[in-house]
C-alpha cells in the first residue's frame, strides 16, 4: 500500500523517515488513524512537500517517508505540536483496533534520508 506523489525529488531537501509496527490485520486501522490525525496536519506545515506510506508484508511495518523543503521547517516544528498529534495518532487508533492503551502502532525506527 503506498500514496505517491509524482514530484517526489522536486524542491525535496530532507526526507524524514519513520517505521511502526503495524500488524497485518490492522493495517486499515493505522490508515484511518493517519487520515485523521497526521495527513490534516502535515497538510498545514510550512515547508511539507508530501508523504508515501508503505506496508510491508514481511516484517508487518509501516514506512513512512515525509518529504520536507528543508531541514530547518522539519525541525522547527515545536514538540509539544508533534505530541499533540501523536495523542490523537495514537487516540484514534486505539479506538480503531479496541485497545485500551497505548499504541497500537509503536515507532521502531526514526531517521532523515538526504536526496542525491
């Protein structure tokens, strides 16, 4: 499963890149928790080019890559922002797959890519 935008090198300085785990059958859990939390969101940053989700099968992990215009707009986003989101990630997820706490889809892998 990916989203794709055609431009995906154009205007691109940083690409941030995450990884959650995201068990097979509740792969339509994460995407609404991302529809309805992340996507609005990213929408609304200055800088912010564009994302691709992927799933893959064998490790049972979403990718994310977030493309940015720089590294400057990625980072100077405040904490407390990226925490308020990932409260509503995660709230929306729990309602999706009906656990109680926590979150159902944890980070595993946090990093930035640098186009060549």
């Amino acid at each position: 499963m990916a989203w794709a935008d055609p431009q995906v090198g154009e205007g691109v300085a940083v690409v941030e890149h995450l990884r959650l785990r995201v068990p097979q059958h509740s792969r339509e859990d994460w995407m609404v928790a991302e529809r309805g939390s992340w996507e609005p969101w990213l929408d609304k940053q200055p800088g912010f080019l564009g994302r691709e989700l992927f799933w893959d099968p064998a490790t049972e992990e979403g990718t994310l890559l977030i493309r940015w215009s720089s590294r400057e707009a990625w980072k100077s986003i405040s904490m407390a922002d990226v925490e308020q989101v990932q409260e509503r990630f995660e709230t929306l997820a729990r309602e999706q797959t009906g656990q109680v706490q926590g979150n159902p889809f944890p980070l595993v892998f946090e990093g930035e890519l640098l186009p060549q």
